[in-house]
C-alpha cells in the first residue's frame, strides 16, 4: 500500500475499510457512510488534543544542527524531545546523521528560544529532558514562533498547523496529530449525533509514532499523559448500560480509556499517564471498536489492531486495502474496526448486499435547501 | 455580582477600549482571560492592569488578520487558560482615517478592512467553535456597530464589512442552533475610545459611553442564557440592552 502524501481536499473525503469481527466480514465503504455504520446508542469518544507545533530546528553550543522532536511535556517549561542531527523533514528519519552528544547542562538555542538539557534518559542518549528558558505565555509564544508541525517524508509538501489539527481541537496536548480523528468533519458528526450516536472526548497527548531508532521506536509509545472529563465517564456507562458500543476514534482514545481503568481499577474522572501498550494479547473492556488509520503489517500500529480482531480476518482486511488502493499513514484512509458494523445499515440484507448498498446505493443524505432554511430560522427565534 | 469562575476566554483587540474593558469585566468575576492584539506594550499594559487586581489574564501578540495566526492563537490561549468557553471578537479596524468617500478608498483598504472585521473573525471562530460543540457549551461574541446597517458616507469599507460579520453571525447561530453554543452580535454604540476619536475626531467626549460600562452589560449578557435568543443582533448601551 502506498502512503497519502498530500492532504485530502475535503477532510471527510477519504475512504473507509469497514472490518466487521462478528461477522468476520471486510468491506469497503467512505467515511461519510460513518452514521449507517454504527447504531443508536453507541459512543464515539474522540481525543481533543490540538497538535501543538513540535519541531524545533537550532544549534548547540558548538553550531552543531540539530532537531528537537518535543515527546511529553513533563513540567511547566520542561519537555522530554528526540533529537535528530542535521537535516530536514524530507529525509527519512533512519537516514539522518546522529544528533550531538548533549550531557546535563549543555544549552542549545532554537532561533529566540535558548534551552538546557536537564537530564538524558536511560533508554537512549537522544531523549533528554530540556529546560526553556522562557514560560507561561512567552514559552508557548515562542513554541508557537519556532516550532513546526512534526512531518513526514513521504509528504509532498511541508504540512501548515491547520492540516494538523481536527475539527474538534482544543488543549494543545499532542506531538504528532492523532490523525484517526482527522477525517471527522462536523457534517459527520451531526449526522452521528441525528442518528442517535453519542460523542465525548477524552485528551491525550499522544506522542511520536517513530523516530526511525530501532531501540528508541521499541520503546514506544512511552508514557503519555491524558485526562477524562466526568461526563465521558457517565456516556461511557449510560452507552453500555443502554447495550450500545463504545468506538474509541484513535488508539490514542483506546490507551487513555483502558489506560485509566488499569490505572485506576474503574474508569472515574481525572488525569494520569499511561503506558499500557495494546497487542493481541489485549482485551480491551472499556472500548468495543476503534476507527484507525490503515496500517501495514510489520508496523507498530498493525500490531495493535490485534486487541480488536483476530489475525485471519486483519490479513483480508489488509488484502482489501492492497487490492482496492488504500492509501496509508497520517493522511491516508481510515479503518473502522467495530463488531456489527456490517449489519448495522440494512439488517435486512445479507452481508454482501449490505456492502455493495454501502458502496454504491447512497441516495443523497440531508433536507433540501428550503427546509435547511426554514429549521435555521426556526433554530434562531425559539432559541 | 454574577461569577465566571471555572470560564476560559478570549477577546481580540484587548489591548484597548471596548476589548480593554471587556477582559477587565471577565477577570473581576474570575474568568481566566487571554487577550490578543498587535502590539505588545498596549497589551502588556492591559494585562498588568488585571493581575494588579487580582486577575488572571495572558497577552497574545498577533493579527487576526494573519492567516497562519488562527491556530497559533487557539493553540496558546487553549494551552494558558484551558478549552475556551467564551471567543470575543472584538478587533477591528476603520482603515485609514481620515475616513475616506468609496471613490477615494483604495482596494487594499477594503480588502484589510474585510480580513480583519470578518475572515480573522470566521477563522478563529471555526478554530474555537468545534471544541466548544464536542462539549456542549460556549458563547461567541462578534462586535458591530450601526454602521453596518446605516448608509454612512465614508464608512464604506468598514461598514460593508460589519454587515458581513452580522451574517456570518446569523449563518453561525443557525448551524450551531441545537449544539449549546451560542452566538450573538453586540452593537456597542458609541463609546468614548481611539478608535471614535480617529473617526470622529471633533465628537463631543461626553456624549460618548464609557467603554467599562458597556464592557459590563456585555459580559452580564455572556453569562445569562436567557439575555438574548441565539443569532441576535444585541444593541448594548450603558444602561440597557435592545434585542432584536
């Protein structure tokens, strides 16, 4: 499969491989046929961490080039980076000369923003803990002056802060986008909403997908910090109350739920950090699907997609990507992993009916212009 | 006196007058304020102000008009004071003054005047307005004035562009009708502030509202659900409120 490499012209423009394990079915489908896909009375929990701008390019105190890839923010004006050496976006990270050795102490300066390494991690000589030399208001004015969003090298074009963000971004919590979100436009999630599907959100920080380190990629994704609303945890109760399904929009959204709950023992409001790492060998008890980017075996990200369906049915999914041109990565096509998914839309027909309808049969969705018009000033004078 | 604690906001233009004030009467009822404006010392200024009196509030220094500045600003103001509950857009520029007639304004005027009262607007509200849906709640403020209605002469670029904003306030409220948020346009009159004295120079000051006071009849109208139905057009005076 080959990765996207530009961004979609409409964000809810890209398709969507639908894998069913109950009925061990695979289809394809866009995202927009999202609202028939799922029932009344299920749950999608969305992460509303906006994607803060997390490369940072500068010099140590010898001129040597180096990149700061921020990795967790792990106190008000520290922040544990990856670094990289010299080089740019457009080289593959595994391709990049070694950063400097930094020891505790040494100061590197990102254009305005100075910084000094205030630890080095036992896990690798490039993740250090770096103090800023500015805070509150002037540090994340100067994060958002020098930094850059982190990019890919398979991308055609360096990608602006807006393409990184979702539609529903709040706290900048993120490093990189998670990117499962990305397709969702607001078109999708009224129509969820008309269609009886509830939403709630959770933040995540989620953190590097790789650094193209072999030891370093190894150990992630490390600890990541997240924090659940109360009213997540009461949708999350009163959906599986009600026999709906909890649809985690990410596996950033899957760590911070299941996270919590081996963390805490039951799922309460609050903040914490998580490093729960999911894998076949996962039973997920708070989340019954997940929408996630299409991945490749051999990836760290298919590996995880085991703790949602069983190997023979992740091979024919991946066999329908490859055959039908899904594209991959950040920018790419999505998965939708939910158990029913295939007899939500029409229970009435068998599953390769159901597909081909989910595929070809979509009458125009929506009220015509006039009543549009009409509700909308109805919405304004009984407000 | 009506509390706004556990309130994240924002208020463009807050380095002076209507925007000013507005952040003032946010803090004093325990909102945690940002305030955005182009030049740091006015702003810093502002910001000094509200902590002198207990406070919290955060400067941004940025142009709404500045297309690559909307995620920058959400971004920062998210980080200080948390999800916003409440956008104020309030920045907003004449063009050049003396106000001129339309045969004697330039196109870049009209098209600054257009960037900044109504794309800077549209875009930092579609940064901030989706959030706010996911949670249910939130209010956004866009500032006009009567000139967007009244055909005066010489407030052609700034008039055409306030009525602007008003629709896209309409259109908002329409599509944000059933998710909680709230969105209403405030017509403050005219107040005793620079941006008056650089359009009407020889106006008689007294005549003119004091800034603090409308500032205060806006934030009463933030924080009651029930001041003015969804998408109205609010005109605010010092001393009372005509919805319409």
């Amino acid at each position: 499969m080959t990765p996207a490499c530009t961004y979609p012209e409409r964000r809810d423009g890209v398709r969507l491989l639908v894998v069913d394990p109950a009925a061990a079915a695979v289809d394809s489908a866009r995202v927009s046929d999202l609202p028939d896909l799922l029932t009344p009375g299920d749950l999608l929990v969305v992460n509303d961490a906006a994607t803060l701008p997390a490369s940072l390019h500068g010099h140590d105190a010898q001129g040597n080039a180096v990149e700061a890839r921020l990795l967790a923010r792990i106190g008000d004006n520290v922040f544990r980076v990856v670094l990289f050496g010299a080089g740019d976006w457009r080289q593959r990270t595994e391709d990049r000369p070694p950063p400097p050795e930094l020891a505790v102490g040494d100061g590197l300066r990102f254009g305005t923003l100075a910084a000094h390494v205030v630890a080095v991690a036992p896990v690798s000589a490039r993740v250090v803990d770096l103090a800023f030399d500015a805070d509150g208001a002037a540090l994340w004015a100067a994060l958002y002056r020098e930094a850059r969003p982190i990019q890919y090298s398979y991308l055609a074009h360096e990608l602006p802060l807006w393409a990184v963000q979702t539609v529903y971004a709040a706290r900048p919590w993120a490093f990189e986008m998670p990117s499962a979100g990305r397709p969702l436009s607001w078109e999708i999630l009224l129509a969820l909403r008309r269609r009886g599907v509830g939403w709630a959100s959770v933040t995540h920080a989620a953190g590097l997908s790789a650094t193209g380190d072999t030891a370093l990629d190894a150990a992630l994704p490390m600890a990541e910090r997240f924090e659940i609303p109360q009213a997540t945890v009461d949708a999350v109760a009163a959906a599986h109350n009600r026999g709906g399904r909890v649809i985690a929009a990410g596996t950033t959204v899957v760590r911070a739920l299941e996270g919590a709950l081996e963390l805490w023992g039951e799922l309460h409001a609050g903040t914490g950090e998580t490093t729960l790492r999911l894998g076949p060998g996962y039973r997920p008890r708070v989340v019954d699907g997940v929408l996630t980017g299409v991945h490749a075996p051999g990836e760290s990200h298919f590996a995880l997609l085991g703790a949602f369906a069983a190997p023979p049915l992740l091979d024919a999914a991946v066999a329908r990507a490859e055959r039908d041109g899904y594209r991959t990565h950040e920018l790419g096509d999505v998965m939708l992993i939910v158990p029913g998914a295939l007899r939500a839309a029409w229970p009435a027909n068998s599953r390769m009916n159901v597909a081909s309808r989910i595929l070809v049969d979509r009458a125009p969705r929506g009220r015509s212009a006039a009543e549009r018009r009409s509700n909308s000033s109805a919405a304004v004078l009984h407000a | 006196m009506m509390t706004m604690q556990n309130t994240a906001a924002l208020v463009t233009g807050g380095s002076a007058g209507l925007g000013r004030a507005l952040g003032e009467a946010l803090a004093a009822r325990g909102a945690r304020v940002v305030l955005v404006a182009r030049h740091a010392p006015g702003l810093d200024e502002a910001v000094r102000a509200i902590r002198s009196r207990g406070g919290e509030a955060h400067a941004i220094v940025a142009d709404v008009a500045d297309k690559h500045a909307t995620y920058a600003i959400a971004g920062q103001a998210a980080a200080l004071v948390g999800p916003l509950d409440v956008l104020i857009n309030n920045a907003s520029t004449l063009g050049p003054v003396p106000l001129r007639l339309l045969l004697d304004t330039d196109c870049e005027d009209v098209e600054r005047a257009l960037a900044v009262n109504v794309v800077g607007p549209f875009r930092l509200t579609k940064a901030v307005a989706g959030s706010m849906v996911l949670r249910g709640s939130g209010v956004i403020v866009n500032i006009t004035s009567d000139a967007a209605g009244e055909p005066y002469e010489r407030w052609g670029a700034y008039g055409a562009s306030k009525a602007a904003l008003e629709q896209l306030g309409r259109i908002w409220a329409a599509e944000l009708g059933q998710t909680g948020v709230r969105l209403f346009t405030v017509d403050p009159g005219e107040m005793d502030t620079r941006m008056h004295a650089d359009a009407i120079p020889d106006a008689d000051r007294a005549a003119l509202a004091d800034p603090a006071r409308v500032a205060e009849r806006i934030v009463a109208l933030i924080g009651d659900p029930r001041s003015a139905p969804n998408g109205a057009r609010v005109i605010v005076r010092a001393d009372e409120d005509v919805a319409a």
